[in-house]
C-alpha cells in the first residue's frame, strides 16, 4: 500500500482512505475503513468516464448485478455511488496479493494450488454466469490469493466501461489482450466462455509463471490469440488437457465453469482451501 499523495482524497463517501492500493488503465484503488470499522476497497474510476452519461448509467446498472452475486469467492460489493462527480465501488478487502504479484516474487504455484485456484474461480464464475453476467477481464492481477481462499475481483467499472470505449477509438479495452478471448477480439457476440477462455489463461500463468501468449506488442499478442496454440510449457497430464480445453479458439468446445470446477478438483474448492492450500512463501507473506 502507497500512502496518500496530495491531491488525493481523504475520504470517499462514507469511508475514510487509508492508502493507495494501486491504479490502472480505469481508475485508482485505495484501502478504506467505514465509522464501524470495516475495512474495504474503494475503487474510483478516472475522472473522463465520469462525463459520460452512458456510463455512468451501465455502471449503475452493473453495480446493482454485481450486488446479487454474492459467491464465496468473490469480494463482494457493499457500497457504490454512480452519481457522485466521480464514480466509485466499495467491495470487502481480501487481505492476499494479486497473483500477478505472487508468481512475480515467487514463482509458479505448485499443481494442487493451481487446481484449488481454478476450482475456485471457476465455481465463482458460475454464479456469474448464472446471473446473466460476464466478467470480460479474468486476468492475474484481478485474481486475489487469500489464506481463506482465491477471489475474483473488479465486477461492475470493467463491464460498464465496454459500453462506452473500444481499443480503436480511445485505446481502452476491456479485457488483457494477452488473456482475452478470440471472440472478445474479434468484437463478434461473446458468452461467458470468454470468461473461461481467460481462466485457462490465467491458470497457465499460475502454473508456469508465463502467460501462454507473448508478444511485445498489443497488435502481436491479440494475432497470436486468435491464430496461435497457447504456449503451456512444461504443463503435462490432466491439468494440461483442461487448462487446454479452457483455451480452445472454439468456444462451444470450452467446459462450463461448473464443469471446470469439478475437473480440477472434484471435491470443491472449499474443503481443500480449509486444508491449507497455499505454498509456505505465501502464507507467510499473507500472514504478516
């Protein structure tokens, strides 16, 4: 966590900030406590999305979605203003680095944390997709590691901001080109198989510590997506053939979140999250 830089604000709606989280491509994350003493995540999008009337109404829209998720492994969303001058979405902290962070400083996941991760995940996008819901930007950094278990972060700006921005007219995209899915790209109509196009992306990552496309450019990696085979390394046996399966470029022949989920890990996420399912090196940074 940052501390506060001026200029930046000392509290949001009804939550005092704490500190800077990070910031990206749509908004800024700050760490925030509320008068009872809940400590949450405020996220506040960049001021030029406030101008837009269409999204500030899709971002409404998509706040009260993601409200009735209410799956385990997501951070759920407890506050929201639309109308404020600048936009904002208050979710429940989880206390673990993004994924991203974690392979970065330590490495692949040994395979029965990528399993836990996935099965995880996948029953997390299931409740997505129940709700009629797609999350469009499944990627490392939106992924937490908590000792209690994985969560799937940044429900509501993501899905508000597709209406209203594309990657030739303002350069923003929703979704990672590295993990988005060949349909996403193509801009053609898309289901919550995307969604599980970039789970297997993501669980590629986790496994290897390479993302399965590279390139050293946006152009380069969004061509590989849709024309390439994925890079898997040295992944073998069954957790290759589904991590595969997720990155097929056919999305009718992608396994279902719920189907995933029992893949990886038959018994469910939460049995082998409550038996501990984190390397040493993460639990003692999660831990400290």
């Amino acid at each position: 966590m940052q501390p506060l830089e001026a200029g930046e604000p000392l509290s949001i709606g009804a939550y005092r900030l704490l500190g800077r989280l990070g910031a990206g491509g749509m908004g800024r994350v700050y760490l925030g406590r509320s008068a009872g003493g809940r400590t949450v995540a405020v996220k506040v999008v960049h001021p030029h999305f406030a101008l837009d009337e269409q999204f500030r109404a899709r971002f409404r829209r998509e706040v009260e979605a993601a409200r009735r998720i209410g799956a385990q492994w997501t951070a759920p969303v407890l506050d929201a203003d639309p109308d404020a001058p600048v936009p904002w979405i208050a979710t429940g902290y989880v206390a673990g680095p993004p994924l991203s962070a974690a392979v970065t400083e330590h490495g692949p996941l040994p395979e029965h944390a990528v399993r836990v991760l996935g099965a995880g995940l996948g029953e997390a996008l299931a409740a997505v997709h129940e709700r009629g819901l797609i999350h469009r930007d499944v990627k490392p950094s939106n992924v937490l590691l908590a000792l209690d278990g994985p969560r799937l972060i940044d429900f509501g700006i993501a899905r508000a901001i597709d209406a209203t921005a594309s990657l030739t007219s303002t350069g923003v995209s929703v979704g990672s080109p590295g993990y988005m899915a060949p349909e996403q790209i193509r801009g053609t109509d898309i289901s919550g198989a995307v969604d599980i196009f970039s789970l297997g992306a993501v669980l590629a990552y986790a496994a290897t510590g390479s993302a399965p496309f590279l390139g050293d450019s946006s152009a380069v990696l969004l061509y590989k997506v849709v024309h390439e085979e994925p890079e898997l390394g040295e992944l073998e046996g069954g957790l290759r053939e589904i991590i595969a399966a997720c990155l097929a470029k056919d999305p009718e022949r992608r396994p279902s979140p719920d189907e995933l989920a029992r893949r990886l890990l038959p018994g469910g996420a939460a049995a082998a999250v409550a038996a501990g399912w984190l390397p040493g090196p993460l639990v003692r940074e999660v831990s400290r």
